[in-house]
C-alpha cells in the first residue's frame, strides 16, 4: 500500500514568495476552487521533478477552464470569486459567505504602475488590501527618497485610518501596474454596526499582522542601537 506521505506530490509557491506543502492532489485541487492557487502559480510536482504553471499541469488544467462569474466589489464589478479575497493574508481564514458579505463593503481600486495611492501629510480615510502587484511606503526628505517598506500581493497598509482620520505618516506608490481593494473609515464603521460577527475576525487578524510588524521594528531597532554602542565603544 502506498504510504500517505508519498501521495504528497506537490509543492506550491506562494504569493507571499513562501513554499506551501508538500500536500496531496486533492488538498491542491481544494485549494484551486478556492482560488488560493491561481492559474499562473508556480507548482512543483515531484514525478516530473520540475515547477510549472499550475494551468499547464495536465491534471489540474481542467480546474481552471471554468468562467469565473464577475462580482461587484464596491462600484466596481470585477471578474473573481469572493474566494479570491483569500489571497490576502488577514481574510485567508474567512468562509465563502463571509467573504461575500465582506465584498459589499469593499471598492476595488486598479494603480497604475509610479501612481501614488496616498499622500503623506493629507487625512486617511481608509485601508487598502493589495489583490496583486507591489508598492512601497515612502518619505521624501530634502528631494531624497527613504524607502520604509516594500508591500507585496496580499498584504495591507494605511489600517489606522480605520480609527482616527489623522494625517497620512507616508506616501505609498505602485512599484508596477497593481490593484488594491479599499476599505474606507465609513463602510468599516457600517461593518461593525450591521455585521459584528464579521468585523470581529477581520479585526483579530489584522491585530496579528500588526503586532508581527512592531516585533520586527523592535528586533530591527535594537540591532541599529546595538551596532551604534557597539562603535561607540571602539572609538
């Protein structure tokens, strides 16, 4: 009898730059309706020892040839599942219909590569969920630019704005064409009045998120004051 672990035959590369699995055929399959894994995701099959494009792997082709009905996110209909909210890291856990009610309250927003998304200095006025592409927080001093931090497909910035409308602390702008789902204060504010039990697990898992990042701030800076002390006392 074949062993459960050889039946665990592929490995996918994911749209955070991570590995997933090994996971059998059926678990990738589950994964595809879900829209976790896309038609361009790069898949490793070990019999054929070799990444591939998910759509061009001869047993997962037809998964991919049905349309996908358009959905309207906010004013704007676009064509994916609300499964398709999954490949953003804080709604990965969230069910279908969660998902679809939460797409009610979202607009879909597509940036053009150089645009700038927000401003620093000007009022936030909602959150921003990257669907696909990449941007960069940014501050200019004297005409110089400092790049903060680098935002990938899946990942989330301006969350503050969802609880106080003050001043934008950095400009964000596209590294190449992407598209963003916005959030705005006012239908987050009608999100935890008409669905708590929605906005509950939206909140905790961007909570996660944030106190991940604030560790990695913190573990960055105590090396930048270490290295500081560090010359201080060779001097």
């Amino acid at each position: 009898m074949e062993s459960q672990a050889s039946t665990k035959d592929y490995i996918i590369w994911g749209i955070d730059d991570s590995t997933y699995g090994p996971v059998e055929l059926s678990v990738l399959i589950e994964w595809i309706k879900d829209e976790r894994v896309l038609p361009e995701s790069w898949i490793f099959a070990r019999k054929q020892g070799i990444w591939q494009k998910a759509s061009e792997i001869g047993e997962l082709k037809d998964f991919f040839k049905t349309e996908l009905p358009p959905v309207s996110v906010g004013p704007t209909v676009v064509s994916f599942k609300p499964g398709a909210l999954r490949r953003i890291k804080i709604l990965a856990k969230l069910n279908d219909a969660q998902l679809a009610h939460l797409s009610d309250f979202l607009e879909y927003q597509p940036v053009l590569q150089h645009a700038q998304v927000v401003k620093q200095g000007e009022p936030g006025d909602a959150m921003y969920l990257i669907m696909s592409g990449e941007l960069r927080a940014r501050t200019m001093v004297g005409g110089r630019e400092t790049i903060l931090m680098t935002l990938g497909t899946g990942e989330f910035f301006g969350e503050m704005s969802l609880f106080d409308q003050g001043p934008r602390s950095a400009d964000v702008v596209a590294n190449v064409d992407s598209s963003v789902l916005r959030l705005t204060a006012a239908s987050f504010e009608r999100l935890t009045r008409e669905m708590p039990s929605l906005s509950t697990p939206f909140l905790q898992a961007t909570s996660r998120t944030l106190s991940a990042r604030i560790r990695a701030a913190n573990k960055r800076l105590t090396g930048v004051i270490q290295q500081f002390s560090a010359s201080r006392e060779l001097n």
